[in-house]
C-alpha cells in the first residue's frame, strides 16, 4: 500500500483536521513510498523507534508523537529518535486528541466497550469537544468487580482507588490519560464512578469533596486501547500487516 493513499485514509478517519490539539497530529516523519507492515505504540520514544525498525516496519503510528504546539531543535535525544527512523527506514505518524475522542477506535470508547458500559454517550468537552464516553452498568458492580474488569480489560491492575462515592458503580465515566482535572464535569454529568489514567496530590480531596469513586487504570494502560483497536482496523480494511509494540512505563 502507498504511504499517501495510508496517511490520506488515517487523516481522514481520524478526523485529523477537525480536530484542535497541541499534538501536530499526521505524518510527522516521512517513511518509505511503499508500506506492507505498520507498528503501533502509545509513545513516541527511541525504544519504540528501534523496536519498530527491527519488526521491519515501513510505518510507526503513535498515540504520543515527537512535535507538538511549538518548534523543537533536533539535538541530543530527539536527533537520535529521528536519525534512528530515517535510518531504519520507518515513517511515524502520531495522532493524540483524535484518537482519545474517536467513536469506533477511540481508548475511551474501547475502554467503555470492554467494561461492558449501556446506554453510552460522549461527555468531557476539551479543546471544545467531547473526548470521553459515559455509560451505566447494569446491573451495578461492586468496586471491587469493576477493578476485576478492568484488569482484565487492561491486563494490570489500577494504580490508585479512590472509593468516595456508592458502594455499588452505577453511572461511570471514561476517558484515558491525565483527565482528572475534568473531574468537575464528571460531576455535573452525573456519574458516580469515573476512570481515567493518572493523577496528582490535590485530586484526593476534590473526589472526596464530590462523592466520587475514580479508578486511576495507568495513563500508558488506559492509552494501549486506541492504537490497537486502529491496528485491528486496518488490518481488516487494508489487509496490512501490523505490530503492537508493549513499552509499559507502568504510569
């Protein structure tokens, strides 16, 4: 498959135009012409570069990609993430935003799937749109069983619990990565349960003050979702051959 016709398809499915983010999100480091095998990664870091280079990829996509709201000197580790890409051979496309918001390929929207979420809706507006997914469980889940779920969904356990709300979870919220500073419109959604990646000190006291029960799953766990589910995507769409390279950082 051409790399244009790939990228062209990705920018548009991705919706990577409607989209305000700081990532500069698309190809980001030209790759060769022709592209039979794609690698997939939440980061863009030299691990992932040098991975991607040795499965023989054409294509790296990444959740979290090397540019975003302004320009950067490429010296020391950023000189040797890229001469490692070019001369490995690989291109790197990065999509952030428009992968944690998608409806069908978007981490919040697989992680809702996997919870096994009803009655689903986009909530969590950033940089002017929704990026999360809210859902219920029916009927509701002990604490306990929606951790057990989300292991398996994620294959690791939550970082932190923060059990503040109902006993039972019954109106839960998602949305991977740092989104705990949305934690106010989880509220005014709502919800009594909410997932998201990680968090800092200072959220302690604002979902206790909430009544609210937060599951923290892992900012790169709760991000593995999207680039795996767009793999499996194009892998059925294209036929192409793809990779999912594991680089916990068990953050």
């Amino acid at each position: 498959m051409k790399l244009r016709e790939l990228t062209c398809y990705l920018d548009e499915y991705l919706r990577i135009a409607e989209i305000e983010d700081t990532s500069q999100n698309g190809l980001q480091v030209e790759g060769p012409e022709e592209v039979t095998k794609v690698a997939f990664a939440v980061d863009g870091c030299l691990a992932a570069f040098e991975q991607a280079v040795e499965a023989g990829a054409q294509l790296l996509i990444v959740h979290h990609g090397l540019f975003w709201d302004k320009p950067l000197r490429l010296v020391g580790p950023r000189f040797r993430r890229v001469q490692t890409l070019i001369q490995g051979g690989c291109g790197l496309y990065a999509v952030h935003l428009p992968l944690d918001a998608h409806p069908e390929v978007g981490n919040s929207a697989e992680l809702a799937r996997l919870l096994s979420l009803q009655e689903t809706r986009p909530f969590g507006k950033y940089h002017g749109m929704e990026v999360g997914i809210a859902g219920v469980l029916e009927p509701p889940l002990e604490i306990a069983a929606l951790i057990g779920r989300l292991i398996q969904a994620l294959t690791v356990p939550p970082i932190r619990v923060l059990a503040h709300g109902p006993e039972k979870a019954h109106r839960v919220g998602c949305i991977s990565g740092f989104a705990v500073s949305m934690i106010e419109q989880v509220e005014e959604a709502g919800l009594d349960t909410f997932i998201t990646g990680e968090t800092s000190h200072s959220f302690f006291h604002q979902a206790a003050e909430r009544g609210l029960n937060v599951l923290f799953a892992g900012h790169y766990a709760t991000e593995t979702l999207g680039v795996q589910a767009l793999a499996r995507h194009l892998e059925e769409k294209f036929g192409l051959e793809t990779a999912f390279l594991n680089i916990p950082t068990g953050m």
